[in-house]
C-alpha cells in the first residue's frame, strides 16, 4: 500500500513537471551555462581542465539539483494540495518516498543528461570507469536528495524559499559532496579502488543515516 | 507563582551566573597575559589559544545541547524544551563569532595565513552558518508551533551532522594543530599553561550557562507577554 | 627576546572576545529592560 501511494505520488509529480518541462529545461541550461562558467573562469594556462572537472561537475549537479528539490513542494503550495495529501490515506511515509523518487527521477535525469556534456566540454575520457562513477552519482545524489526532500517539505512554508533552501541545505551538503569530489578525481586518475574505499564508506554511512533520519522526521513536517 | 514571575527569577538568576563569569573572565584574562609564560616559539599569540580553544568549546557546546533539546522536543512536545533549544542556537552563535574570529588572529601569526581550508576551520564554519540558518527558519515561521517543529527536525538533523564532519576532518590533510590535550598519553601541554587553560574552559562553560538562562528567561517572558496580549484581545 | 614578536595579535584577539561577549551581554541586559 504504501509502496503504491509512493508510487502514485511520484507519477503525479513527475506527469506535472511533464506537461511544462520547465523546471527540467531550467535546470538543464543552468547545468551547462555552471560547466561552461567554470570552464572559462580559470587561468587555462595554471589550471588543466581535468584538475578542475571532479569540482566543476559536483557544484554543477549540486546546483542544478537545487533548482530541482524546491519544485516538488511548490507544486504542493498552490492549491493548497498539500492539505489534500494529508487529509488523504497516505501515510507520511508514503508521501516522503514519493517525493523522494520524484525528486531522485528528476535529479537523475538531469545529472544523466549533463554527463555527457562534461564528458565533452571538459574532454574527459570515462569509458572504464563509467559504472564506478554512476555509482558515486548515485549515492551522493540520494544523500542530496534526500536531505533536500525534508528541508524543502520545511521551507515551502517561508516566504524566500528559493534563498532559504540552499542556506540550509548546503552545510550538509559537505560531507557527501567532498565525499564525492575526492572520489571523482580518484575515479578520472584511474586511482586503485582501495584509494577511495574510506571516502565511499562515508558516502555509504550518510546516505543510511540520512535518509533513515529524513524519513522518522518527515512525519514530524507533515502531521500537524 | 506564575509563569511570569517563575521567568523573572529565570532571568535573575542568569544574571548572577553572567555577572560571575564575566568576573571569572576578568581573572582568567589577568593570568593568561600576565602570569602565565610566553611560548618560546610560538611568541605571545601563542596565548590567544587560551581565548579561542574554551569559546570554541562553549560554542560547540551549545550547538550539541541545541541539538538534544531538539530531539526532546520531538518527543515530548514542551514548549519550553523549544525555547531553550533556540536560545541556545542564539549563545552557540554569539560565541561563533568570537571562535571564527580568534581563530584567524592565532592562525596569521602561527601558519602564516589568516585563513586555510583546513577542515577544522571550514567545519566551524559551517556549523554557524547551520545555526545561523536555523536561527532564519525561525525568523521565516510564524506559527510557533510550526516553528518550534520544524526548528526541532532542523536540530537534529545538525546533531547527526557534527559526526560526519568531525569524520571528514581526519580524511583531510590539516593544518590544525594536533590535539594537546585530549591525546590518550599525558597532556603535552606545561603545568602553568594547563591550569590557565582550564580555567579558561570553566569560565567560558560558566558563561554559556549564564547566557543561556537569561536568554532562556527572556525567551518565557516573550511568550508570555504573546499570551496577555493575546488574552486581552480576545 | 628570543621569541617572535606577534603581542599585537593577542592583544587583538584578547579584545574582539572581549567585546563579542561584553556585547552579546549588554544585548541581552537591553532586551531585559524593554521585556520588564
């Protein structure tokens, strides 16, 4: 049942942002204009575009993906729909993990679109080392995403959402997104996997913890 | 007594606290510049550690009580848990400025840069601006229940950060110094610049906890004077 | 004098925590005055 409303919640979210697309596109262009920015924003001859590309690509995501995590909520606010979902059967629970794979969908999509354009600006060659890379990507965007999905529950409710939601968000941020960025660069040198194991349990250990702490507290958000 | 008065006593009290502290402070000042040696390497900046080393302490300190109270109010939904967390946020961040401040003073003189992306460093910093921003949240809320519930998820959500980033900094090269005193064989540091720091310590937990009652106090008398207006217009 | 000659940031590092936590008192004893 509650896999189901997940499910269906997800579905809604997503059919919304696919009638427009605007949020998707917003973030899609903001991704590529962050690459380039970053590419052109450095003194070619002191910093190579490898140095620079496991930073560029993690503020990159994380900034796309930030445009991304306050729509979900947003959609809620108008309408008062937010209201609806909690006067409907579906349990807090539920209504998380839906918000959650939406955002984890549209986060993705975004960062699956974006790679290959890094891969190309940045001249990057991944071919062997692509399956370890989605792996980082992933975990990290699930610490993002989900630790995304309970501020932004919080900071629909502010007036300066927009502003409100990086402020709090970013501080924990830290841990998985150096995380991430010490593994990338170790993955593009083609460093040996023991390298990045320390960075990669730490990676693992705040994806569990946080997305098991984001779910206990979202009942708090929700019920009033 | 009613709330009113049981708040005033409060804040009472907090003030004696503070005013004793404040009075510690004095003492500990006179003896770390005056009677407590000069580092022979380090020069006379070495001292601001007696300053910077407790004020990051307390702030830490408050930061984690912070955080506790957030998870107590979870569970038990007193109002009062609430006011004493934020206000606790509010000392922790007061205290802050004083860490973030002091912190490049000593570091100038020592390392030779005001500031490093050391890892101690940037994660103090980023635990005030957490608290800064759980502060905003608050200020963006209207509804003090609302307030006081998202404030207390945002808590312990910080709470279950501290770890990570304590974790971060061992991956990190630094440039902290290495720990003095908490190191599992004898402390490395001389008697006399011992006892100094540790007075420093008691003093600065001292003041955390004057500040904190008063604020705490001062936060009741808030609330109430809310519910007498509240009260007379309805 | 063998040791290097940096008084001054002490001395300025003695006073901002002095004044950061002198001030964050007077804010408070101001507030408690408007709340009396």
């Amino acid at each position: 049942m509650t896999t189901r409303t997940a499910m269906a919640i997800a579905l809604k979210d997503l059919a919304i942002e696919w009638r427009t697309k605007t949020a998707f596109m917003s973030s899609l262009v903001f991704a590529v204009l962050v690459l380039a920015i970053l590419f052109f924003a450095r003194d070619a001859t002191a910093v190579s575009a490898f140095d620079l590309a496991p930073g560029a690509l993690w503020v990159t995501f994380t900034f796309a993906g930030m445009l991304g995590l306050n729509r979900a909520f947003l959609v809620e606010r108008e309408n008062h729909s937010l209201d609806g979902l909690r006067l409907s059967p579906a349990t807090p629970t539920a209504i998380f993990l839906g918000k959650v794979t939406g955002n984890l969908i549209f986060v993705g999509v975004v960062e699956l679109v974006s790679l290959p354009l890094f891969v190309v600006f940045y001249d990057i060659a991944i071919w062997r080392q692509v399956p370890l890379l989605l792996t980082v990507i992933a975990m990290a965007t699930v610490a993002f995403v989900a630790v995304g999905t309970v501020l932004s529950a919080m900071v629909v409710r502010t007036r300066f959402s927009e502003v409100m939601l990086p402020v709090l968000l970013l501080p924990f941020l830290v841990p998985p997104i150096v995380g991430a960025v010490q593994i990338t660069w170790r993955i593009l040198a083609e460093r040996p996997l023991a390298e990045m194991s320390g960075w990669l349990s730490l990676l693992g250990a705040f994806d569990i913890v946080f997305f098991a702490l984001a779910l206990l507290l979202f009942d708090a958000i929700i019920t009033e | 007594m009613t709330r009113r008065e049981r708040a005033l006593r409060t804040v009472r009290r907090g003030t004696v606290l503070t005013v004793v502290a404040l009075l510690g402070l004095v003492i500990v000042y006179v003896r770390a510049l005056m009677f407590t040696p000069i580092e022979r390497f380090q020069g006379p900046a070495q001292k601001i550690f007696y300053v910077h080393a407790p004020v990051a302490w307390a702030s830490l300190l408050a930061f984690a009580v912070c955080g506790l109270l957030s998870v107590g109010y979870l569970f038990m939904r007193d109002r009062r848990l609430d006011l004493l967390a934020m206000s606790s946020a509010e000392v922790g961040v007061a205290l802050s400025v004083a860490m973030l401040t002091t912190g490049p003073i000593w570091g100038k003189p020592i390392w030779g840069t005001w500031w490093t992306w050391d890892f101690r460093l940037s994660s103090t910093l980023f635990l005030f601006l957490l608290f800064v921003g759980y502060l905003v949240l608050r200020g963006a809320l209207a509804d003090h229940e609302v307030r006081a519930r998202y404030s207390a998820v945002l808590g312990v959500m910080a709470l279950a950060l501290v770890p990570f980033i304590h974790l971060t900094v061992y991956w990190f090269r630094t440039l902290h110094p290495a720990p003095v005193i908490m190191k599992p064989e004898a402390p490395s540091l001389p008697g006399v610049m011992l006892v100094t720091l540790l007075m420093s310590l008691a003093v600065f937990t001292l003041l955390y906890g004057g500040f904190l009652t008063v604020r705490y106090g001062l936060a009741v008398l808030e609330d109430v004077r809310l519910e007498e207006a509240a009260h007379e217009l309805s | 004098m063998n040791y290097p000659d940096n008084g001054a940031y002490m001395v300025a590092a003695y006073i901002v925590t002095a004044v950061v936590v002198v001030g964050y008192a007077a804010m408070l004893f101001y507030r408690s005055r408007k709340l009396r």
